[in-house]
C-alpha cells in the first residue's frame, strides 16, 4: 500500500537527469516528459540532444554536460537554476555511468580505474553536491544508479569499486538530508542490454588491455585464456542482458514519484535471483559459486 502513495501537483516539479544520449536515462526522460513533469535532460554530445528533443514535446530542456568536466557541470547548474527559480529541483538523477574498461585487476594501469571513477562516482558526486540547494529548496529526490555489483564485485577494474563508492556516498547523503525531507534512492540493475553491456566495444578494450601485458604476465595466464575470458564474457552477456530498459526506468520513476519511495531497488531477474542473493551468503560459498558461473579457469 505504501509503495502505491503517489505525489501530486506533478506538472509544477522539475527533474534533471544525466546521460540521456541513450540507454536508462533516454528512455526516463521521455517517460517522465509523456507523465508530465518539467525534465531538464543532460547529453553528452549534440546528437544525443538533437534525437532527444525530436521525440519529446517542446516542455523537455536539453544540455550538454560532461560529468568529468567541473566548468561543464557549472553551466548545467547554472541553466537549471534558471528553469526552477525558487520552486527548488524536485528530482536529481544520476544516471551517467561506463562499464569499460574491465578485466582481470593485473591487466590494468592506474588510468584504467580513472576513466570509470571520473564518470560514476567523482562526476556524480559533484553534480549532486552543486544541485543539492536546489533540491533541498524542493525538498525533493536524489536517485543514483548503481548496480548489482555494487553489492557483488564479480568483475576487475573500476566498475564495481566506483559502484562500491555510490552505496556508500547514497546511504551517508541519505542520512545528512533526512532533516531536510530529501529523499535518497539508491538503483541496482542486474544485465541490461545498453551501451555498458556492448560487447563490441568490450572484446576491443579487453585486446587493448592484454596487448599491453609484458610477457611475463602473459605466460602466466596461459596462451588459451583470453580465448577463454571472451567466451565467459559472451556467455554472460548472452544469459543476463534483458533488452527490456523499462523494468530499470520504472525503479527511477516509482523514486521520484513514490510518496514512500524505497531506498533500494533491485531491478532484473537476474539481480533479484542471483546476484543479490548471492551477497547475502557467507564469501566461501559465494566464491565457489562465482568461480564456477565465471572463472576461466574452470572452462575447458
């Protein structure tokens, strides 16, 4: 009955959200431009903005923003100051975010981290820090994308350490706001098939990283495993990824738009029957379990 409480007066809130070239954050700014709220939607590149505003109506804003780039996250903050006014920003979500590079933790160099943390846990940060006045004017929502390795690490590279870091920075701003009537929302998707999930762009990176390895390195993996690591990999895209963006789109919505929205939201079959019941089980058995769904090592 709770989760069924919903706000009202929908048509004077404003929402901003991040990463809406594509994926997740396309398909919510449309979703909640269609509901009627006032969405200032944040791209990366023109193309992203151009195709965005074609298939929204004239009330959506758009603007370019590079969460790595503090002048860019400036004069978004500046244009959506300007469209609230002394409303306050309802909703704030951070839903830019890269998967790649990824990989087995030796492969990779310290700029390797870098490239994932800039985007998922330093950018948003900084962009909830810049909007957070205007969301406390509001009294209004922060919800984060984070993601079912957030609560597993099942992958190298910066990808779950930067999800690690939104948990923590979501449940620590979740308690500093609770005096001001900010909500927090923390989003945990399973496999979806977006652009974090192209395997294209992944099987590439992964070469780059492994043509990079000295000899040595090499030789301890053996000649066969990178053979090995990309099937793993495929086979993992091939039995998780669900192509259905909505059931992820519909956690971030039911946040903004919940009167009692949840701290959590565990969004794919896979996250609900898997990933995250296997975080709750002592780490022996969740190790042997993981090494056996995805270890190399145990593929023949």
């Amino acid at each position: 009955m709770k989760d069924s409480l919903k706000i009202d007066d929908i048509q004077h809130k404003y929402v901003f959200v991040t990463a809406c070239d594509s994926g997740f954050g396309n398909l919510l700014a449309r979703q909640l431009d269609r509901k009627g709220y006032n969405v200032v939607a944040a791209c990366l590149t023109e193309k992203g903005v151009s195709e965005l505003q074609a298939s929204a109506s004239s009330r959506l804003k758009t603007v370019l923003l590079n969460v790595t780039d503090s002048a860019s996250i400036d004069m978004a903050v500046e244009l959506v100051h300007a469209e609230v006014g002394e409303r306050g920003l309802w909703g704030l979500v951070n839903n830019a975010g890269r998967s790649i590079p990824i990989g087995t933790s030796d492969w990779m160099q310290m700029e390797d981290f870098k490239k994932v943390l800039d985007v998922n846990l330093i950018g948003l940060i900084e962009v909830t820090l810049k909007l957070l006045p205007l969301v406390k004017k509001a009294r209004g929502r922060v919800v984060n994308m984070s993601s079912v390795l957030g609560r597993l690490a099942i992958v190298g590279g910066g990808y779950s350490v930067s999800k690690w870091g939104v948990e923590a920075f979501s449940d620590s701003l979740r308690r500093d706001m609770r005096f001001f009537g900010v909500k927090v929302s923390i989003i945990e998707p399973g496999y979806f098939k977006t652009g974090a999930t192209d395997m294209d762009a992944t099987e590439a990176d992964l070469w780059r990283l492994w043509n990079q390895l000295s000899a040595e390195v090499k030789s301890s993996y053996g000649d066969r495993y990178m053979e090995k690591y990309l099937q793993m990999q495929q086979y993992r895209m091939d039995m998780l990824c669900s192509t259905d963006l909505s059931k992820v789109t519909w956690c971030m919505e039911h946040a903004l738009t919940a009167r009692h929205p949840r701290t959590r939201y565990a969004a794919g079959w896979d996250a609900k029957i898997i990933w995250i019941p296997l975080s709750y089980l002592p780490s022996s058995i969740t190790n042997f379990t993981l090494y056996i769904l995805l270890s190399p090592h145990f593929r023949k």
